[in-house]
C-alpha cells in the first residue's frame, strides 16, 4: 500500500512525499522512495524508524501492522502532526488509544477509504434500522490470500453499523468465525472470512428475514481505495500546490487541528439525499 501513495502522490498534485518508512528488514530500507514505487527518484530514502520530529511534514499516513501503527500514533501525538491510520486488525487497546491522542491531535481512523464503502456502510445502518429484527444480519468478506487479519477492518466497521442501528454492542452481539453445534442467538450479527487468490476485496452483508431477503455489497477491484492490513508502509507527506483532491482523508486531515474522525466525516452526502 505504501507503493500506491507514491505513486498516487506523483499522479496527482495534492500530495508530495517528504519521509517513507518501513519496517525493520524491509528490502525497501535505504532505496529512494519513488524508485520503490516503480517511478521517478523523489529524493526520499526509505527509513526503518519514524522520525522523531517529523520535520516538513503536515500529515502522517499509515498502513503497517499494528503495533508500529500505534507507534507511529504516539510519534505523531508527540510532534503534533495529523494522521490517517488506514491499518487493521487492532487489539482493544486502540481505540484508547486514539481516543487519549485525539484530544491532542487529528486522527482520522479509516479502515477502507473507498467512497463506496462509506455509502454501503450508511445502507447498512439504514437497513439494520428499517427492517425488524427477525431479518437476521450475516456478512461475508474475501480478500487476497496474504492478507493476515481476520475479519477485515471493513467488515467490522460494517457489523459495528448495523450494531449500532439496533441497539446492541458491536463486540459482545458480533460473532467472528462461526464454528460447531450451537444455534444462532437472537440480535447476533454474524462474520465470515475468506482468503484467496489476489482479490482486492469484497463485502457483502444480508439481511435474511422471513420469505425475502436484501442484500448490500461492495466490491473493490484497484488496491488503492482499501487498507488490506498487511503492508509494513508509512510515509509522511505535506500538501503541494493547490489543486484537485485526489485522495481525500489524506488532504482533508490536515486542516484539522484536532479530534476523532472517519471517512464518513469527510464523504458528507449532498443536501436532500436520503441518507
């Protein structure tokens, strides 16, 4: 993923790279950042440690692994630059975590940055509200096969939606890999993984009621939309002159002085639409 934020940065005109991190071992530490990518030199040496000062930069982005994402949170609480953690698969500690360094800080948490998705995840908080609650709620996720967290960070926001609209707790009401002889329980919300070939990612999640049943999915076919959770990339970037916003939350954040944000906060619907 840390490639595609290169490449995306010099694509377009709203971004321009000023650190690039991996992690220790990477066959990336000490090449230029832009050659990495496949592209241009950028003058930009990949590093294997967060600069503690994070000079010249207006923003961090991570997409790594959980423990150094929760590092590179405190580097940032600490420096006072915004960040985008697009990384999955975090333990219960985090949400803590970003809680404490938001008061501080602007931390815009987006486990899938596609515009699609944000939308599906408000037909899912309308839907988990509009049906009754015999409509059982399942959700099934796939992604490429070296993908190591399970179930995806989308499709927790996704059970978290649906929770939420009906009341019940987004951990203790959702179940994660459905295994042996017991019955379903009543409010449960229901999680399947699969791990497969290069699929870039797909979420569906049914509603299934008496006689009839709805469905709301989402497929994604670039990687540069998502947050697979696998890669061990981070970089630091500044905003570059003015012009189109072509990735959104990695430009909107750092406008931001403080807070908890996600992608939902930025992908406002147009007046009069329905949700």
């Amino acid at each position: 993923m840390g490639t595609a934020i290169v490449r995306a940065s010099v694509a377009g005109d709203s971004l321009a790279i000023v650190a690039a991190v991996a992690s220790a071992g990477s066959k990336s530490a000490g090449r230029d950042a832009g050659e990495v990518a496949e592209g241009k030199p950028l003058g930009v040496r990949v590093v294997t440690e967060l600069p503690p000062d994070l000079s010249g930069a207006q923003v961090a982005i991570d997409f790594s692994r959980p423990e150094l994402s929760l590092r590179a949170l405190h580097v940032c609480r600490a420096a006072r630059v915004p960040i985008v953690i697009g990384t999955t698969g975090h333990g219960a500690e985090f949400e803590a975590r970003v809680a404490s360094a938001s008061r501080e800080i602007a931390v815009l948490v987006a486990p899938n940055t596609s515009i699609g998705v944000a939308v599906a995840q408000e037909l899912v908080r309308i839907a988990a509200a509009a049906l009754p609650a015999e409509f059982d709620i399942e959700i099934v996720e796939a992604h490429h096969k070296n993908k190591v967290d399970a179930p995806s960070g989308t499709a927790l926001a996704l059970a978290g939606s649906a929770a939420l609209a009906r009341g019940l707790d987004p951990h203790a009401d959702t179940l994660t890999g459905r295994v042996g002889q017991s019955s379903r329980r009543s409010g449960e919300i229901g999680i399947a993984s699969l791990r497969a070939g290069d699929i870039v990612g797909t979420h569906t999640v049914l509603f299934a009621g008496p006689g009839e049943r709805l469905t709301i999915g989402h497929e994604a076919n670039r990687p540069i939309h998502i947050c697979p959770g696998r890669d061990s990339s981070r970089g630091l970037a500044r905003g570059a002159k003015a012009g189109p916003i072509h990735h959104g939350p990695r430009t909107w954040i750092k406008n931001k002085r403080l807070g908890h944000f996600s992608v939902a906060s930025f992908r406002t619907p147009p007046p009069g639409t329905m949700y």
